[in-house]
C-alpha cells in the first residue's frame, strides 16, 4: 500500500509538471493532411513537403500545402501482422545533394521475419536504386516487438533500434544476439569500429546498446550530441 500511495503521489507530480509546461508552451496545432491509413513516422523534405511512411506498407509524399500523393513506386514489400509493417523512414544527411533515403519495415512471414533497412534513391515517382543494407539476425517468429528508429549520427553511421521479439525476451540481454538492442552501422551497411564488441569476442559487432525492449523513438541531442530513446510500452496491469 505504501509503495501505491508513492506511485500515486509520483504521477500527480508528474502530472502536474506536464500540464505546467502545457501552459507555457507557445505553438499551435494544424492539420497538414488527412485520411491516412495509420501513418507511422515522418521525414521533412527541403522544400517543405513531407515522406510519409504508413504501418501497412505504403510511402506517400505530401506537399506543403497538404496534397497527397499515389503511394510512391519501388517500395519493398513489408510483412504486415501486428505490430509489422513500414517501421521509419529517414533522409541522408546529404539528401540536398544525393537524394538517398533510408526504410526501415518487417521482412519476412509469421513463421520467419526480421527488421530490414533498405537505402534508396528518391525519385520523382518513387523510390530508385533499392538495396538491402541490413537484416537483423536472428530472425524471429510473430508480429510484436520490431523497434525500428533510425537515427543518423553526426559521423554519417546509423543507429537502428530492434525490439526484443516479445517471445524471446532472454534475447535483450545476449550480446551475442540483435534483438533487443541498440545496433551501430556504417553507411555501407557494415559494423561501426567503434562499437563495444567490435571484435566480436564478447559481443555482436553491431552492438552498440543492450538490454532494451522496443525502443521506437529517438533523437540526438542539438547540443550534447548525446542519444535520446523511449520505448513503446502499454500494460493493463
């Protein structure tokens, strides 16, 4: 009973710093676009349209002023069930000059699937130049718990957060293993070397954070550079 009255006491708390930060924050709600069919990430383009990428397994491109486009061609074909589907969609750091982009989606079937990053070429009707740049392994069975945020880091290398496969929830603290984790890549798809198990010994060498069990958001800090995560969890407990 103790420890409720304290959670109880906490979530007011938190509560009440939440709505005091509500009151002061200065910015307005517009609808830029409706009608979606369960939009699930976001990238802003320079000329200040939008790539959306949808949990069903279509990428879309929406004007400035709100149009929406056919869904746009060359896009990989995602395993849709649960939780699966296109997962986030992320520009180059360099897309004003090479207009590459980055996909992340479940691939695979119920009995065997994964999440998969696939770099493209942005083109006027849809996605050129599709190549797989990385398969987490193992694969698993089931639709639930895929991660999926890509975040670019300062050096051009790409954080990718995997869930833990809900049935396989051991995996999170294996080293040895991708699910659950933080993994760590080079543009090219390949190990960064500064990962912690670089060598592969104690480790995978794409493991850069562990212990994580579906982490779906991610930014990096404007001024420490530092990683920020929070991951997708609801309970009926």
């Amino acid at each position: 009973m103790i420890f409720r009255n304290r959670l109880i006491s906490l979530i007011f708390i938190l509560l009440a710093g939440i709505s005091s930060l509500s009151a002061r924050a200065e910015y307005q709600l517009e609808t830029v676009a409706e009608g979606l069919d369960f939009p699930w990430s976001i990238a802003f383009l320079p000329d200040g349209g939008y790539l959306v990428a949808t949990r069903p397994g279509e990428l879309l491109r929406i004007s400035e002023q709100g149009d929406v486009s056919a869904p746009l061609t060359g896009t990989p074909e995602t395993f849709v069930e649960s939780q699966g589907g296109y997962f986030d969609i992320m520009l180059d750091s360099q897309f004003a000059t090479n207009k590459s982009v980055y996909l992340s989606f479940a691939w695979g079937s119920i009995e065997k699937n994964a999440t998969r990053i696939v770099k493209a070429t942005l083109g006027d009707a849809g996605l050129e130049n599709v190549e797989v740049l990385f398969t987490v392994s193992p694969t698993k069975a089931g639709g639930a718990h895929y991660g999926g945020k890509m975040v670019q880091m300062p050096d051009g290398s790409i954080v990718l957060s995997t869930g833990d496969g809900f049935e396989y929830r051991e995996a999170a603290q294996d080293k040895f293993s991708q699910l659950g984790k933080i993994l760590r890549l080079n543009a090219d798809g390949s190990a960064h070397t500064d990962n912690p198990f670089a060598d592969g010994k104690s480790g995978n060498p794409f493991v850069w954070s562990y212990g994580h069990r579906n982490i779906q958001g991610a930014a990096i800090h404007p001024e420490t550079g530092r990683l920020w995560t929070c991951l997708l969890y609801t309970s009926d407990a």
